[in-house]
C-alpha cells in the first residue's frame, strides 16, 4: 500500500516540522535543541532522524515553507479584478499573510526573522533564503505589471525596483509587528497610502 | 586625571565593542563566545568583563548603538531645507546610512538583523530593539510633519502610520541589502518613487 505509506510519510514528517517551528518561533534556532524538538513532537530521536538527519536540515525545512504560505496569499490578490492600487493591493496581501500564515498555533513570521539572522552566517540557510526573496519578488514583479496595465503606477516603471521595494515593506511589517506589535495592516497601508498620495483626501 | 582616566575608559570601552561587533557581525550572538571576543579584542578576560560584565551586556550595548548612527543619518537629512519629498528622503537616508553606519570594518545592518532575532527571545534586548524602532520612528514623524508643510503629503495623513511604513522601508532595505545583495540605494528609492507615482515620468 504504497499509497497510504506516503500519506503517512508526508503526515509524519509536517508533524515533526510544525513541533520544530514551534521551538523555533519561541526560541530560536540556536537555543533549540534536537532534544526541545523530539519532546515537542512526542516522538524520539530516531523517528524525527529518519526524516530530518540535523538540525540544520528542520531550519533549511523550515525556511522553504515559508514560501508556501506567501505564494497562497498572493494568489488571493491574483484573482481580484480590476488589481487595486499599490497600497490596497499591499493590506490585502499582509492581511492574508496574517491570518493564513501566523494564525496557526504558531506566529510562522517570528521564525521568518530568525532565518534572516541564521541566513548570515550558515550558507545553506542563506541559499534557501534567498530563493525565498526571489520567489517573493517575482510575485510583486507580477503585480508591477499589473498595476502599469491598470494605469496605477507609470507605463516605464522599472518592475524589478517595485518588486525591491515591496519585498522591502512586506519584511518591514513583520519586523514591527514581532518587535513593538503596535502596528496593524491597515495603519501600515494607511502610511503608505500617505506616502503614495492615494488616500481619500488626497485623491480629491 | 580623571580627564585622561575617563577618555581611556571610554576607548578601551568603545575597543572591546567594536571587536564584539566584527565577531557578531560574522557570526552572529550565539554562535560568538566571549572567548572569541577576548581574541578579536586582543584583551584578557578581566580586561573585557570589567566593561561587560556579561554577553547580553555586550548585545545591549551593541543594540543601543544602532540608534546613535541612524540619528547621525536623520541629522543630514534634516538639514536640507525645503525638504525633499519622501522617495529623494528615503534615497538620501538609506545613502548616509550605508556611508556612516556600514562602511567601517563592520556591517553594523547585519548585527540588526541578529538583534531583531535575538530580541524576540530574549527581554532585556526585545526592550533595546523597542527602544530603537520607537527612537527611529520619531525622526521619520518629524519627517512627516515637514512633508505636511511642503505639500508632499495630505495635511492629514497620520504621521504614526507614515513613521510606522517608513521605518519598515528601512528595515525591508537593511533585510535585502544583507540577505541578496543585489538592491542599491538607488534602485529601492526608484521602487519607492513608482509607487508614490513620483518619478518624472508620472509628474508629467
């Protein structure tokens, strides 16, 4: 029954990584233990092993599903039509980030921040890293063209610096709301409203 | 003397900190010992610890002086009079900073990113990175209320979102810079600029 092998494989290892993130998210990489990971995960050493070999394979893990989560909520802003303007198109994608990513029973972009940290000094996590930036910016570049065919940003904008940017905020938000949490998507739209000259009043 | 005495105690301080920043820059908090601190600083252990009685103190200490070179940098910033709008601000934020801050021995932007993840598990350092993101965030509503004054943005945009997106902006550029590479100063201001609907093409 090979079939049901690899649901069981695939169930068994998704258990494992979410017991990691949840180390992660409270501690870190680096004061979370193989030890902190087979406890939460109620399993031992040998059954986490068999699926990830170290450490270093969970964070490499762990990185790459953060891609996942980002892709779903940009397809939720894929499908509007007409696209909304930058700073509506930007509350809507954190929005859905928010509450498909983080609300789980772990907040997955505080781990998002240690693996920028990590992505520093251990290559491997930094390759993952990047791919995960890249893959990102090639949806906010996706978007740059969606937003000159509507007429919301100039015809000869330079697609790839759009995508830098909005990559740029994106980071930013997590980064405030993990570290103050006094922020909300719509006060962060709301300030870039202000800085796009898009809000109501300005419009007027 | 206690001129001299307390000159010497302020370099021999400032000494041990930057040998800390060059081992955290490279590797991080947790994978730098104090071991490697006393070596890079080419101090004893009594020499060392009579400054920094411990590792977080010398985390905190490091998280406090992010905020000293990033005021440098607003400083520049608020001498130009009329103030730029809020791309060309950007531009010449993020420019000063990369000059001032990142150009000695050490990229002090990759010990911020070490401190966002560091301040998430640990209080004492989550309380310094506050302190920062507050003390930052200031200067950018102060930029507000100039950009209110010159037109740039509504009279009533809220200056808190505004210091909220813009602070994240920075945080977004330091993320990039650090983790891909591959974004100018010039390029995310560009970004900034298409979607503020700013750049020449669409002030026509």
């Amino acid at each position: 029954m090979p079939r049901v092998s690899e649901s069981y494989l695939s169930a068994r290892r998704q258990q494992i990584l979410e017991a990691a993130w949840r180390c992660f998210a409270k501690n870190g990489f680096h004061a979370t233990s193989m030890q902190d990971i087979f406890a939460e995960a109620g399993l031992s050493a040998g059954a986490v092993y068999r699926y990830f070999p170290s450490k270093l394979d969970l964070i490499k893990a762990t990185s790459e599903s953060l891609l996942g989560g980002l892709d779903e909520a940009f397809d939720v802003v894929t499908s509007a039509d007409p696209v909304p303007p930058p700073n509506a198109t930007f509350r809507i994608v954190i929005d859905t980030i928010m509450r498909r990513v983080v609300t789980r029973d772990t907040d997955v972009s505080r781990i998002a921040m240690h693996v920028w940290s990590e992505a520093l000094r251990e290559p491997e996590v930094g390759e993952v890293a990047r791919a995960v930036v890249n893959g990102v910016r090639d949806r906010w570049a996706d978007m740059a063209v969606r937003w000159k065919a509507a007429g919301h940003i100039a015809p000869d904008a330079d697609e790839g610096n759009v995508a830098r940017t909005c990559y740029g905020l994106m980071v930013g938000f997590v980064v405030e709301r993990n570290l103050v949490g006094d922020v909300t998507c719509e006060q962060y739209a709301d300030g870039l409203a202000a800085l796009t000259g898009t809000s109501a009043d300005v419009a007027d």
